[in-house]
C-alpha cells in the first residue's frame, strides 16, 4: 500500500502543514497525527465508494447513546491489512509504533458493554460489506478518567480529544438545525470510518456535536455584559459535552433529554434528507430503504419524532406515519433491571418538547383503545400503559412503536418474555426475539493477543477463522496434544508478565506471574457482585492467617471497574476493595500467597491488555441479573475457564463449553424467584461464622471508610435493607458458600496443568458462536432486511 519514501514525505508534509516542525523535532503525539493522516489520506476514496454504493439500496441505522470505540491505530492497520508493512516502514524513519500507540487517548464515548457492543457491531457490518451506519454524540468528554485517592474513587475530565481527532471529518455541509421549545442548536455532524477486514468497503459512524446558531452576541458583550454574550453558545455545547451528566437535579433531567432528543432529530433529520435525495417524496417507501435499531431505551424518542417530521414538515396523515415509524424501528432491550427500564416524567417532556409529547399521548390513547377492543381490564391496561401516572415508560412505548423487540442472550429473552414484559408478549408474540451478543475476534484476539493469534492460525492452516469464527472448532482435534497444549501455556505464561510489567509500571504493585490472575472486569454495579468477589479473598485471607501452611497455588485478583459518580455504594465498594488490598498486600505473613490489586481508569486500551493474561473470568452476578455480558466472551476467546453463575450469557458458555471446563456455582433463576419473597439473609449471617467474620469487617473497625459512614450503610444494606430494596436483594450471602467451594475446585484443578490447558483451549474452540459477526448477519437477515453489498 505504501512504500517508505511516500510515506515518510507524507508525514513530513503533515507535520510542517499542521505544527511547522521536522520529523526530527515532532513530539510522539504529532507524530501519530500525522500517520493517521497519512492513513486517512489513503481510504478515502474507497470510503466514499463504500457510501455511494450503500445508497442504492437498504440500509440499518444504529442510534446509540453510546460507542466505545477505544484507540483506532492498532485496530485500523490490522483491518487494512497493513499493521507490519506500517510498522517497519515507521522503524526506518525513527518512529516506534508502541509509542504513539500508547500516546492514542482511548475514543471513551461510552459507559461499558452497551457501548462496547454497538462499537463491535460497527466493526462487524463492515467486515461482512453489511450497509450499516452508526448515529450518536460525539461528546466533547469521555464519561471520565479515574483515579484513587486513599482507596476513593475520584473523577477527572476526561479529555479524549486533547491531541485532536485524526480519524474524524467535520461534515459542515451536512449541520442539522434541532429545536426545543425555547431554543434551537446545530448538530454539526463528525464522520469517522469504520474500516472492515479483509474487505475494501469503510462504513460510518456519524456522531453530531451541538454548537448554538449564533456564536456570539456582539451587543451585549459591548455593553459589558460577557458572561450573557455567550450563554447561547455555552448552553448549546453543554448538549454535547459529557456522556451521561448527573441527573439527580431537574435541570440534569432536562440536560439528558435534551441530548436525548438531539441526536435522534439531527440523525432522523439526516436520513430523510437522505431518502429525498435519493428516492423523492414517496414516504411511504421509507421503510424500503431504511431500517433503524434503536440501542437500549436512550434513543426510543426517535418513535415520535419521525412521526413529528412526517406529519409536521412532510404532509402526512398520522395513522400514514404511525405505520411507517413501526415497519423502521426496532429496540434492542439490554436489561432486566427495573430502575434501568427508563421513564420520564410527563412535566419533562412537556416543558423540553411539548409537540413529541402529544405525538406520544396520541399512542397511548391509541394503543389503550386496542387493549379495550381485546377485552382487557383496567388494572391490567393501566400496567401497561406508556404515559400513567405523570411518567412515560419508554420501554413499552419501544415494544409498542417498532416491529422487533430483542433480548442479547436465550435466558435474558426468556425472561423478558415469561416475566418481566410477560404481558406484552401476549400482545405481540411475534415481535419477540433473540439476538445473543458478540464481540469482535480482530479487536479481542488477534489484536490484543498475536501470540494466541498466531498459534491457532499455525495449527488450522490459515486466518479463514479471523472472519469465521465456527473454524475454531477445528482447534478439538488438539485436545490431547501435549505440545499444543505446552505452547498455549507457555503464551498464558507471556502475557501475564506482560500484565504484571504493566501493573507495576501503572499501579505501583509487584504481582507474580505464576499465581493464578482471577480477574473481575466490568462496570461496578451491586448486582454484578464485586462485593461477593471481596468477601470471597477475605474468606481465604482469614484462613491463612489461622494456618499459614494452608497449601493454597498462589493468587493474584485483580479488579477493574468505575462507579457512576453519583452511586455511592458502589463507590463504598471500591473503597472496600482498595482496603482489602492495602491490607493483603502489606501483610507479611501472607507472603505474597495472595495479592489484591484495582486498576485505575479501566478502559478498553487497558482491557485489551487484561483479557489475554486471565486464568479465571469472574461472571458472577446475581441469576437473571445480567441481560448477556460480552466480557465473558472476551475471557473465553482468550482460552480462560469461567467462574460464574447461571446467568445472562455464561448459560450458553457452558453450552457451547461445557460444564466441566468452566466453574459454575450459585442459585439459578428459578430457585431465587421461589424464595425471593421469603428469604432472611440473617438466617446465613448467624449460622456461616465465616460469612459472618468477613461482613462484620465492614463494622468492626478492620477497615477504615474515613468517617463517611458508607461501609456501615453497606452492611445495613445487607442484613436490612433500605426503602427501596429488601436485605442483600442480590442474594450474596445465600451464594456465598457455593461460590467459596468453587474457588476451591479451582485451586484444586488449576495444579494439573495440561488438564488446565485442555479445559482453556474447550473454550477458544468453542467460542465461534460469539462472535459479533453472526450477531450482525443475524440483525441483518431476520429484522433489518438489508444485503450485504461489496465494493
């Protein structure tokens, strides 16, 4: 694709253009501009090409609030085909890849799996030339960078954007005007190029930046009024500058459904422009040409709003735009957790956007004719009502106004189907279907981990498998192949002291690569049970200091996660955490049999590094808690055994897997919702002294929650309860023992290591049903009805 001297004139010519300096005298982050410029300089063509072709035919549209991208470089050359080719060139003119590699601000436009997922997705379509753009914000802060100060979670800015966006293009010609009731913004959109394997085609993620219409007022700043002559602008970019802005006030409510509505309306906008352009006035035909898969509850407003600009600004009949809003829309749900099932308050609505809200109570009152003409009851028309009681249900307004409603694993769409949203399956058993999410292997495997990557190709013969994943099964024949077998310990063995490196360089901790790395990460949330991980480490850390020769293989956990700045239990729980590692660590009569250690700023960049280094995956969140999980996928493509509960996506692990090569532990869905209305965790707490010895450490004076007061309102969390939940209603005490006796099995089968090797290469082989590949051909041929269409 390059040559050296191209290149290297190329990035010269960047660097006196852009910073007026010499190869010589350029800083690591110019330098890595300037090669994504390069790089850029060189897709474009086929990028447009991509585009024009898309618009032929049908295409999906992908509204998420969130997209995870994490850095660019690696994943882009990979993609191309070009990472080695790049990288020696780079060598000859003084440039060392890892460096401005590492210099790449992680793209951290999302909070976790909803946001990773959708950036798995993107990849997906454009690898398999499937027609699909990704609409969102381009957030001027990522959701933030953290740090710990005495054990403390603390916020900073982050700042993703302080080096520049060289994998972006500002699309000025394409600004879409979006309008509140009291004021209108610009949604500047920013393209960036989503680049396939193996394949010439570039799809795009097209993320809109609110800016104000007027930047700013010359007269007031005149009459020396400066804070005035620029409220408009500082209101207008407030929209777009943070992912997820505290909420616990109105004007934070307001703050959030405004940056709701605005990217919806700037994307709904844009692909109506689109179709006229393309294919005239014949709305009717809109769902012909457009499918779009709305992510989670966040962009669910754009229901109403493509009725508003179909009624409004097109002409049509309502029951017209009605139809055509459900035969486009389809809603992915990504919980089973009441408070993340999204409501607003009807005052909200009325006060932001008064027109959307009397589309919407145009749908209810509709919609409850329907339930009347079926003879329903008013208790029941009530529960499932979207507007009742001064609050608009999202959820039911996405089943009601789309023509698909997907679960991401087969027990979370059960339970959708059989408990949870019970009721609207009977309405609509046809819209009701299963999309079990995946991840990308080219990010997850063969970036994150060449070794592994390399090997697998060496023994099936060729990279067929990086674009189908099913090859790996072929891997089954190795199974009784000690020197396979020796050669995937010997890469486990590699990347955990390339982890511990890393750790001790970013964290200040010695940890030892021959221990066994069980790992938890993920976002901090009670029901994900990092707390039952921490109770699980006390537990074997009493023990050992009762009987120091307790034979235990040494144990490294190892734990990443950020708390919502506003949830303060989950932030006691990192506090705890953090306590529990300064305490383990620096005993010495533990001799560093165990070891504790909390990532700072988990991100993608560092979960990259994670993954492949991993002996245990911890999956262990309540049953019928987690809707899938795709870290757990992550772990199990990187040949790591699962220590978890029956829950979300692990049910099909083991499946695929197997329950002898993973650790599976705990209630299932059934018993919990038997006992649920009758179980005392008091019971376990007086009866277990060893769960009753590591709780009590959250009062005893073991640990040290600088006077806040937050690990004395865990404990009473646990054994009772608050106003808003039950005692420890994510049922830790009732696993605890079981989950104990895992660990165990663990400690016990991990000392046998070619029978360890065996049970991590079961699950490499047994991966290809997650990946993100099948999950996008899936959306594609079974609710979006769009074509794959190479270049």
């Amino acid at each position: 694709m390059f040559n050296s001297k191209e290149l290297k004139s190329t990035i010269e010519k960047i660097l006196k253009i852009d910073y007026g300096k010499s190869l010589e005298k350029a800083k690591d982050y110019e330098k890595y501009n300037a090669v994504c410029k390069a790089i850029m300089g060189e897709i474009v063509d086929r990028w447009e090409e991509t585009q024009n072709k898309y618009e032929e035919g049908k295409q999906a549209s992908y509204f998420s609030a969130e997209f995870l991208m994490g850095r660019a470089l690696g994943n882009n050359l990979m993609n191309l085909g070009i990472y080695d080719e790049v990288k020696d060139i780079l060598k000859e003119i003084n440039i060392n890849i890892n460096d401005i590699e590492e210099i790449e601000e992680d793209a951290g436009l999302g909070n976790g799996g909803l946001g990773r997922l959708a950036a798995c997705f993107m990849e997906s379509a454009a690898t398999k030339n499937l027609p699909v753009t990704g609409y969102g914000i381009r957030y001027s802060y990522g959701l933030f960078k953290q740090r710990f100060v005495d054990g403390f979670q603390v916020e900073e800015v982050d700042n993703w954007l302080k080096y520049g966006d060289p994998w972006s293009i500002r699309r000025d010609e394409d600004t879409i005007i979006v309008e509140f009731d009291d004021e209108k913004v610009k949604a500047v959109p920013y393209d960036t190029p989503i680049i396939g394997y193996g394949t010439k085609n570039i799809n795009t993620l097209r993320l809109f930046k609110s800016e104000p219409i007027n930047e700013f007022n010359f007269e007031l700043f005149n009459d020396q009024k400066y804070n005035k002559a620029v409220e408009e602008k500082n209101r207008a970019e407030d929209i777009s500058r943070i992912l997820y802005p505290n909420d616990s006030t109105e004007e934070g409510k307001l703050l959030r459904l405004k940056q709701q509505y605005f990217f919806v309306s700037a994307g709904l906008q844009d692909l109506v422009k689109k179709f006229k352009k393309n294919h005239g006035n014949n709305f009717e035909k809109f769902n012909e040409f457009h499918a779009i898969q709305l992510n989670d509850t966040h962009p669910v407003v754009a229901i109403p709003e493509l009725i508003r600009i179909f009624i409004d600004n097109e002409g049509l009949e309502f029951d017209k735009a009605w139809n055509i809003a459900i035969n486009t829309f389809a809603y992915t749900n990504h919980t089973i957790l009441r408070e993340a099932l999204e409501e607003w308050d009807v005052k909200l609505y009325k006060k932001l956007l008064p027109r959307i809200y009397e589309i919407i109570e145009k749908i209810d009152n509709n919609f409850v004719k329907e339930l009347k003409k079926k003879k329903y009851k008013e208790e029941k028309i009530n529960s499932m009502r979207i507007i009742y009681k001064g609050k608009i249900r999202m959820a039911f307004l996405a089943i009601h106004g789309t023509h698909a409603t997907n679960g991401v694993a087969k027990l979370h769409t059960d339970i959708l189907k059989h408990q949870e949203l019970k009721d609207w399956y009977k309405v609509y058993p046809e819209r009701f279907l299963n999309k079990t999410n995946g991840i990308t292997p080219r990010r997850w495997l063969k970036l994150c981990n060449i070794q592994l990557s390399n090997l697998i190709t060496e023994l099936l013969g060729n990279e067929n498998w990086i674009v189908n994943l099913d090859d790996l099964k072929e891997l089954e024949k190795y199974i009784d192949d000690d020197g396979v077998l020796n050669k995937l310990l010997d890469i486990k063995k590699e990347k955990k002291k390339e982890l511990a490196r890393y750790i001790e360089e970013h964290e200040g901790v010695t940890i030892n690569p021959d221990s066994i790395f069980d790992i938890q990460i993920k976002r901090l949330h009670e029901y994900k049970r990092q707390l039952l991980n921490a109770f699980g480490i006390l537990d074997l850390y009493f023990k050992l200091k009762e009987n120091p020769k307790l034979d235990i293989v040494p144990r490294t956990f190892i734990f990443g996660a950020k708390a919502a700045p506003g949830y303060v239990r989950a932030k006691a729980i990192i506090k705890f955490i953090n306590e529990i590692a300064k305490l383990i660590n620096n005993d010495s009569d533990i001799n560093g049999k165990i070891k504790v250690v909390f990532v700072q700023n988990y991100r993608v960049s560092y979960a990259e590094k994670l993954f492949p280094a991993a002996d245990i995956s911890e999956q262990i969140s309540t049953a019928g808690k987690e809707a899938s999980g795709t870290g757990n996928m992550k772990f199990m493509l990187n040949g790591t055994p699962t220590l978890g509960t029956y829950d979300g996506a692990n049910v099909e692990i083991v499946e695929e897997a197997g329950e002898e090569n993973n650790f599976i532990f705990g209630a299932r869905v059934e018993e919990l919702e038997k006992i649920k209305d009758s179980y005392n965790p008091k019971d376990y707490y007086k009866k277990d002294k060893n769960l009753k010895r590591v709780v009590d450490t959250l009062i005893d004076g073991t640990f040290d929650d600088n006077g806040t007061g937050m690990f004395k309102e865990l404990y009473k969390s646990l054994l009772e309860g608050a106003s808003w939940h039950t005692p420890d209603n994510y049922f830790i005490f009732k696993d605890f023992n079981d989950y104990i006796n895992a660990r165990n099995l663990i400690d016990k089968d991990y000392r046998d290591k070619l029978s360890w090797a065996k049970k991590c290469l079961i699950n490499i082989a047994s991966a290809g049903k997650f990946s993100s590949d099948r999950t996008i051909k899936e959306y594609a041929n079974e609710i979006w009805n769009i074509k794959e269409k190479e270049i």
